[in-house]
C-alpha cells in the first residue's frame, strides 16, 4: 500500500494498544505484554523481513488472493487463522478492537487493505490509556 512510516507506525501502535487491552480483560499482566514475548514479538512481527504473517500482509497488500498466498507457502502465517478468534473474544468480552477487526475483514475478504486503512486511520482519535 506504500503506507509512509507516519501511517505505519500509527497503525502499529494501536494495534499494540488493542492487544495490550485485549490481554489484560483476559487476565494478562501489563508487564508482559510490554516485554519481549509481547512487544518484542509484535516488533518482530511488523518489522522482520522473515515474519510469515507480514509476508502474508504485503502480499495482501499488492492485490494477491489469500487463498493464493496460502498455497504458494509450506509455512504457516498463524494470524491467519487467529484473526477471527481475537475478534471473537473482543465481541465476548466487549474490547473495541478497529486495527484486530479490520485485519480480520481483509482476511475474511470483506475489506480490500486500502479500505481497511482507510476506515481506521478515518476513526476518531481517543485518549490513550
């Protein structure tokens, strides 16, 4: 999508938010999701040039099918098949997820990426907590 690194880094930084909000309403502890099995795996998720599901993700991105992606890689991109469960336990227990959720209605081939972007980074501001 050539997103700048502006874009990128606010949609990252909310995603960690959703996760860390997500987290704590099923019990985790704030310092692990700020240490290295948290953060330091979404980091390495976002930015390594190795991770299966950001591969999945550019590829999206530049118009490839999901099924087409899929059957072109041995590996599997486990946020795959996570997405609509995270969403699941969002709905559950009522965490408003917009970055998890789109990433799921691109997935489910609801939303193209474009259109997913478009309707996070159109979203409110809300104060960070």
């Amino acid at each position: 999508l050539d997103l700048g690194h502006n874009a990128m880094a606010a949609l990252i930084a909310q995603g960690c938010s959703e996760i860390r909000w997500l987290a704590e309403k099923l019990g985790a502890k704030p310092t692990t999701m700020s240490g290295l099995s948290g953060l330091g795996d979404i980091m390495l998720t976002c930015y390594g040039n190795l991770s299966r599901n950001r591969s999945v993700g550019i590829r999206l991105g530049r118009g490839e099918r999901l099924e087409d992606i899929l059957a072109s890689s041995p590996q599997v991109a486990e946020g795959v098949a996570t997405a609509g469960v995270v969403v699941g336990l969002a709905r559950k227990y009522r965490v408003s997820l917009p970055v998890l959720t789109a990433v799921a209605q691109v997935l489910d081939n609801n939303l193209t990426p474009r259109e997913a972007v478009e309707a996070v980074m159109g979203l409110p501001q809300i104060e960070e907590v």
